[in-house]
C-alpha cells in the first residue's frame, strides 16, 4: 500500500531530535509563553524573512488574528471588503466572516490553479481594503500585477501561507514576506508540520504584531490588564519545541518533494490525467500534488483498488458549502471545474523513488 501521506514516517526522519526536544520541554517544567517559543519565533522570522512572528494555536486563527488586529488599529471595519480566491480551503474564507468583512471571491487560473491576477482590479470597489492572497498546493500565487494593484488602490495584501513554507518567489523571496501580514499553519500534515495544532503570523509592523501577541492572549498586553476582547489562541512549548527542529530540515524535505514531483511529471504521461503548469523549482514546495480528470471519481477509485491511498482536495468549493447559503446560487465555472475535477497524488519527503514510480506506472494504465 502507498499511502497519501504517513505522519509516522515523516516524524521518523527526525525522530531522535524530536524526541529530545519534546523531553527537554516536559523536563523544564515550563509548557506556555517560555523560550521555546521565542527561539521557535526567532528561527521563523528570520527564515521567511520577516521583522516579527508570533506564535498562535492554528492556521485559522493566525488568518483571524491579522484582520482583528487591522480592524482594532483602524485600517478596516467590519462590512469591507477582502479579494480573496474562490477555490482556497474555507479557513481562508472563514478568517474573513469572523471579523465581520465580506469576501469577494475572484476566479482562479485553471493552469496554475492560483487566482488570476488579470481578473482583480474589476472586483475592487471602494469598500476594499485587503487582497488575500493563497499560495495554494504550495505554489507561489504572488504576482507583480497583485503587488502593483495592491499598491495602486492601498490594499493590505495578505498572504494565507499555510500550505507553502519554504516556498519563493522569483526574485528569492520567501512567501510569508511578500505582503503586508502572512497567516502560517503548522497543522501535523504541513511542509513543517507539528505534532497537534499550531499557526504563527510573520510581518514587520510592530504594532500589527503587538496587537495580534494581545489579541491571541486573552487580549492582554499586561498581566491581568485587558486592551482587547481577545480569546486563548497560543503555541505551546511542546510544538514549538518541535517545530524548531524540523525548520532545519525544511528545505531539505521541500527538496525531497521536490524529486517525487519530477518523477510525476516526468513521467504521467497519460491524456486522460491533466498536470498543472509546472513552475521553476524553488516557486513550488509541493505541499500537494494535484492532478486533474474528467472521471475523477473512478480514478480514485482505480488507484484505491491498486493500494494507492489519494485525496480529494477540496470535494465541495466555499460557495457551495451550507454555511454560505447566501453564495449557493454563484456560478464560478473554473473554481467549479477545478473541485469537481481535482485529485492529490501521494506527496510526502518520506516517499520512496519506488513508490512515486508505481504510482506514474498505475497512472499510465488507467
């Protein structure tokens, strides 16, 4: 059996490190606001590049943390309005209705499976005040065309980094840095993934960052002393503890993702099996890796009946979730196209050359 993902065999490539950091932080008697998660936040920063990074409890809630605190500094209020992708995870969406903003949703490229940047200025009125933007699959979706929009109309571009660390840009920056606020997941099944829940925000604005530190604890900027109506939302030592040891192998796990990815296309060579545009190495860290097909459902289904485990990401676009009852009606045919299309290869830097060639071999046969 080739599993999509195996979380054991991923921790296992660093087991002895981890292992030693998790018995140094149960040993230190000290599990919350310590210095493993300084360090942790230190080494992250200067990773992506940033002035700041503040460690929170997920992905969702670092998303959160940046539009709150923009809207308790004055940059927005509730009921503007944020561009953001139409076929991202709905946590990015999600960030957005739990600060009161209205997302515009605005259609992906079907080749790079990103938001299509020729497609933006028509969707800013002048309620708008941020682009959100995703680097979906762990793909580089930056543009100077969205840099320039951006600047053009005072947007705040932030960026939902959760699915590519590690991931650049053409010019050698890192995504995380490109924008104003970057929102990081370090859920377990991430590029640099912890062993439970865990987010940090990166940005070089030192009052967003205070903010936010207030915001994600309690709303306290003092012992006991509340600035904010803010909620329980910090790392904790364990995970950050952790986290630094895996940063140090991230780009060599990206680079191992990386070698699968060549092998995938490279050798799919199937026309029934689309691939997404291949991007220069260091603008993709293959958080995933998608491929597309009209029968969708029954090349799973081939693939699970040849022991090979894949997933669907996502079944059901934002628009067409229950929740957003208001948007059921929208039609956003190449978002549509792409979830009703979309299958994840097994991915992972544990994954052997064996293992990818009998997936490209099982492929070629459907």
């Amino acid at each position: 059996m080739i599993p999509f993902l195996s979380l054991k065999d991923v921790t296992a490539l660093h087991g002895t490190e981890i292992m030693e950091a998790v018995q140094r932080v149960v040993d230190s008697g000290w599990y919350l606001q310590g210095q493993e998660v300084e360090r942790f936040e230190k080494h992250y920063a200067a990773y992506i590049g940033a002035g700041h990074c503040v460690g929170v409890a997920n992905g969702l809630d670092a998303l959160i943390w940046i539009y709150r605190a923009y809207i308790e500094l004055g940059v927005m209020q509730p009921g503007d309005e944020v561009i953001v992708p139409a076929n991202t995870y709905i946590a990015s969406i999600l960030a957005l209705t739990e600060n009161g903003l209205v997302p515009v949703l605005a259609e992906p490229r079907y080749d790079t499976l990103e938001i299509d940047d020729c497609q933006l200025e028509k969707l800013v009125t002048p309620k708008t005040r941020s682009v959100l933007l995703v680097h979906l699959y762990g793909r580089c979706a930056y543009t100077e065309t969205i840099g320039r929009l951006c600047q053009k109309y005072n947007l705040k571009l932030v960026e939902d980094n959760a699915q590519a660390h590690g991931c650049r840009y053409v010019d050698g920056r890192k995504t995380g840095s490109l924008g104003d606020a970057a929102g990081h997941s370090f859920y377990p099944g991430k590029n640099l993934g912890a062993l439970g829940d865990g987010g940090a925000v990166t940005c070089n604005d030192q009052a967003l960052a205070d903010t936010i530190r207030a915001l994600a604890n309690y709303g306290s900027q003092r012992k006991y002393v509340f600035k904010y109506t803010g909620r329980n939302s910090r790392l904790d030592e364990i995970q950050a503890a952790v986290l630094d040891v895996k940063l140090r192998y991230l780009d060599a796990d990206n680079d191992r993702r990386r070698d699968i990815a060549k092998i995938y296309y490279e050798g799919i060579t199937n026309p029934k099996v689309t691939l997404p545009v291949r991007l220069a190495d260091d603008q993709n860290v293959y958080h995933l890796f998608p491929v597309f097909c009209e029968q969708r459902d029954d090349f799973q289904a081939y693939l699970a009946h040849h022991d090979v485990k894949t997933v669907i990401h996502y079944p059901i676009p934002p628009h067409k979730q229950e929740c957003y009852k208001q948007w059921n009606s929208l039609s956003l045919p190449v978002t549509e196209r792409i979830h009703q299309q979309e299958l994840s290869l097994p991915m992972s830097p544990a994954m052997t050359h064996e293992e990818a060639q009998e997936v490209v071999s099982l492929i070629n046969r459907y």
